[in-house]
C-alpha cells in the first residue's frame, strides 16, 4: 500500500516575536501552531480514505473543488482554504523592514492605484470594510494587472481565476488578543510587517505561471 501523503504546516521563517510591536508573539504562536495546524490536520482527515486525491496540491484541490466526492467537498474547501490561507499570511510577513514594493511589483501596483500610498488606503478599507470573518487580498489577473478582493471565512481567490501576491487576515483571532474589537489599528500596523521582497517573489510567479 503506497505511503499517505500528509499535508504539512509550513513552518515559520521567523521568530515568534519578530513582528513585534505589530503583531504580538503570543498570537503568532497560537495563530500558526493552533488555528493553521487544525486546518492543516483536519484536511488531512477529510482525505484519509481518498488517497486519489492526497498527491494534488493544495492549489489543485481548491481549483477543482466540484471534481471531488461530494462527500469531501466541504470540508477540503474550507479546511485547505485555511491551510493555504495561512501557509501564505504567514509567509509574506517579516521583521518590520521600513521597505516598499521594487521593480515589477511597485510598477504594477502604481499602474493599478496610482501610487502604492493610495494602494494602501484601498487595501486598508477593503479589509476593514471585510463583515465578519475573511481576507483581504492582493490578487493578479491573467495579464500581470492588480485587483484588490475579498473573501468570506476560508475561501480563497484561486477558483476566480485569480494569482494571490498578499492577503491579510481579518478572522478575530489574527489580532483579538493585541487589538481587541480595533481591527482599523491592527489592519494599519500589518503594513509594516509585509515583507515586500517576498511579496514581488510571490508576483513574479504569478507572472510565470498559468491560471
């Protein structure tokens, strides 16, 4: 019988505390080791008895959500909506770096929005503006072009076609524990912990690869 595939959470590039004073260690540890993990473990359940479907990716489950038994449906989109979610929140941020968007990325975002300080001010509203639980993302279109969107709960953008570049997590418990119900002030703090290096890495795939 061939070995079960498992799906992994990623782990984190940084300390606990390297997004301090933005975001506060102790919701990084429980962020990333708790909520993350729980997603990542309970796909991994929702595939157990399908092991057909246990060498697709992350990406190729969520496209094809509808190819999966309608038992599983479910629980794969929004338990690999999580993982993925959370594999990639964590991965874009970094130490605070005081940097900006360069090359490839910062010419997109200044032809989308004009300048990258009114991509902010977009980026911030949408997020803020998220009901309820969700992400606001930075997405690329077929073209390379910028799009702003959100997302409810666990959804992701990839089955609307769209390359994610950021996201930011807006659940309660991405910033409950430092912000309390202040989610304009986390949403203004995140900005400093983006790593944009990783972050014009993540659009140069996006420019590579196809939809």
């Amino acid at each position: 019988m061939p070995m079960q595939k498992k799906f992994e959470v990623l782990p984190l590039a940084y300390p606990y505390n390297a997004l301090e004073p933005y975001i506060d260690a102790e919701t990084v540890r429980i962020h990333h080791d708790n909520h993350y993990k729980t997603y990542v473990d309970r796909l991994n359940a929702a595939l157990e008895n399908y092991p057909m479907y246990q060498s697709w990716s992350l990406e190729r489950l969520l496209k094809n959500i509808g190819a999966l038994p309608p038992e599983i449906q479910t629980a794969v989109k929004n338990n690999g909506g999580g993982a993925y979610n959370h594999g990639l929140y964590f991965s874009i941020m970094g130490p605070p770096q005081n940097k900006m968007p360069e090359g490839k990325l910062k010419n997109a975002i200044d032809q989308a929005f004009g300048s990258f300080d009114a991509f902010q001010q977009e980026f911030g509203k949408s997020a803020l503006d998220q009901f309820g639980s969700g992400y606001a993302w930075l997405v690329a279109g077929r073209d390379g072009r910028l799009f702003i969107k959100n997302t409810a709960n666990q959804d992701t953008v990839l089955p609307l076609g769209f390359c994610p570049v950021i996201l930011i997590d807006v659940w309660e418990h991405a910033y409950y524990l430092k912000y309390q119900y202040r989610r304009a002030d986390y949403i203004k703090n995140w900005f400093n912990v983006v790593d944009w290096d990783k972050a014009g890495l993540q659009y140069d795939g996006c420019l590579k690869k196809p939809f």
